[in-house]
C-alpha cells in the first residue's frame, strides 16, 4: 500500500519560491512527496533538511547528498538545525497532521475502521497515549479533551461516561471505548461523531496545538528576510492558529502598532487561501479538508 498520496504538491512547493542554492526545511516528512518536488527544484548546492518524528517514516529516506532527514519533533526545529549548523533558512513546509500510512496501519490507533489498543502516539517516543488520556486523565481533563479539540457539544456526558466505566475495568481499545460510548453513537451521525472523538483523542496525545504554536513561532525566528512559509493544515484548530499567526505574529490579541499607526506584523501573506480542487479531492479523498496558506517574511 502507498505510504502518502502527497496534497497541494505543485502549489504548496510553489509557495516556497524555491532558489536553487537555498536551505529549505520539509517539517513532516511522511513519505517524501513534497521532499522530492522541493529536492526538485533545488541545484546542486541546495540543501533540504526533513523532520518526521514517527520511525516508520525513516524507511522513505532519499538518498540524496542534500538531503538530511532528522527523526525528531519538529517542535524542536531551531535546536536540531543549529545542531546542523543550520541558524536561518529560505523556507519551511509543513504538512500537518497524520499520514495515510499511520490511519492504515491497525495497530497504530488512529483510524476509526480497525479495532487496536488505545495509542494514537505518532511516535513512540511519546509518553502520552490514547490509553493514558482515557484510563487516567480526571473528569474535567477529558471535557475539555472532546470539547476544545473535538468541538464536540456533549462533550461532558462523554467525559462522565467514560470516567464511571472505568471504575469497573480499563479501556484497552478502540472497540471498547466505542461500546462504552455506543449509547451516543447513533448509527446515522456514528462516524462523524467517532472521526471527532479520536481527532480530540489524537490531538491531545500528540500535544498537536501546542506543537504547532512552537514551532510557527521558531520558524519565524529562524526564516531570512522574504523566506518563505508554506503551511497545509486539515482541520480548522490547525488553519485558525496558522491563519492568526501569519497575519498577526502571534496567536490571541492584536499586534502593535507602529510609530505611524500601522500594524507591524512579521509577515505578509502570499495570496489567497488555497484549497484542493475538485479533481484532486476525487482522487484523493483526504485532500478534502486541505487548507493551504503561504506567508513571507519581512
Ligand atoms: C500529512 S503527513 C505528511 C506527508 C508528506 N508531506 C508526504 O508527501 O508524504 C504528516 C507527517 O508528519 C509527521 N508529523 C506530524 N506531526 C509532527 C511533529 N510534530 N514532528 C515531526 N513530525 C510530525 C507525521 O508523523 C506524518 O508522517
């Protein structure tokens, strides 16, 4: 089976206005599709660094003389590329989210279509898992869980439900968290309910928000004047917290103004939101909620 179908490949790259001696940085490797288009474009004295913290995407590695792939947090992106001798680059991509390989590979957890145990951890590393938020965390946790990052409008009886089942026994899987939820699982909203119960679940083992703010914040640090970031998110949570940041530099609140009134923000976006067209949505399904959006920096 295909390990990625990579989205928004041509316009995501184009994004990054790639000039073949620079250093760009592909932040969630997966399978290499936008690592290979950047590679691409990029002359022989181009350099890509790749992050992907999940092991299983070490296998996909290019062998390419400008090419690192570093297995790590992309959270951490400043301190590994210093460790590369790297201070500032020409662009960043980021392509958020899980990979095809991660939903079809059962006992990863991810995907509402297999029974597995509860873990959902894009990398092993991790030490939360789905397991940890189900069977340890305290009511209010749980709540706030399902309703920050599933938007989910039940999401206290959820969380009480939950909390009084295991009082009797751990949830171990998928399927007996589903049994233990059935009763507010009617058939007819069954998988909408579940894809955002195991998405708040996900969200919050991976810590993805908090991630994502760190590291849009580095990658400000660390972009040259007019770099380029070129960010493709998958649900609103993720394109809110981009959108905020490239247009104000920073995620709550409005940024300051300047001596003549203006607002001084770090970037300037690059055209407008992008999103999949039709033809690219029919072959490739999980390209629907795509959401792309280019900024530059100042
Ligand atoms: C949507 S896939 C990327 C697919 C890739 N663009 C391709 O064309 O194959 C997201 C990948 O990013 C990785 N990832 C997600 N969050 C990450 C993080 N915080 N740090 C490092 N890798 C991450 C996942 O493990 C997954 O392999």
């Amino acid at each position: 089976m295909e390990y990625h179908n990579p989205v928004l490949l041509q316009e995501s790259v184009d994004g990054l206005n790639i000039h073949p001696d620079g250093v760009y940085v592909d932040v969630t490797f997966g399978g290499g599709g936008h690592s290979k288009e950047i590679l691409k474009r990029l002359g022989p004295n181009g350099k890509l660094f790749a992050f992907d913290q999940d092991e299983d995407a070490l296998a996909n590695a290019l062998v390419d003389d400008r090419f690192t792939l570093i297995n790590e947090n992309f959270r951490f992106i400043k301190r590994f590329l210093r460790f590369y001798g790297v201070k500032s680059v020409d662009g960043i991509l980021g392509d958020l989210g899980v990979s095809s390989h991660q939903f079809d590979v059962p006992e990863r957890g991810f995907s509402t279509r297999f029974d597995a145990d509860l873990d959902m951890r894009m990398s092993k590393k991790n030490e939360l898992s789905a397991y940890k938020v189900v069977n340890e965390y305290d009511e209010a946790n749980l709540k706030r869980v399902f309703l920050d990052y599933g938007e989910l409008k039940n999401a206290p009886v959820l969380a009480r439900t939950i909390v009084e089942a295991r009082t009797q026994y751990p949830i171990k899987t998928t399927d007996e968290l589903k049994e233990v939820l059935s009763r507010y699982l009617p058939e007819r909203v069954k998988n909408k309910i579940l894809a955002q119960i195991y998405q708040a679940i996900r969200i919050e083992v991976n810590q993805e928000m908090d991630v994502l703010k760190e590291f849009l914040e580095q990658s400000l640090e660390i972009l040259k004047p007019e770099g380029r970031l070129s960010v493709i998110s998958y649900h609103s949570l993720e394109d809110r917290l981009v959108k905020r940041f490239v247009k104000n530099g920073m995620f709550d609140g409005e940024p300051e103004r300047d001596f003549f009134g203006n607002f001084s923000v770090p970037f300037k976006t690059i055209g407008k939101l992008i999103v999949p067209n039709a033809n690219e949505i029919k072959e490739n399904n999980r390209a629907r909620s795509a959401k792309l959006r280019i900024a530059e920096k100042r």
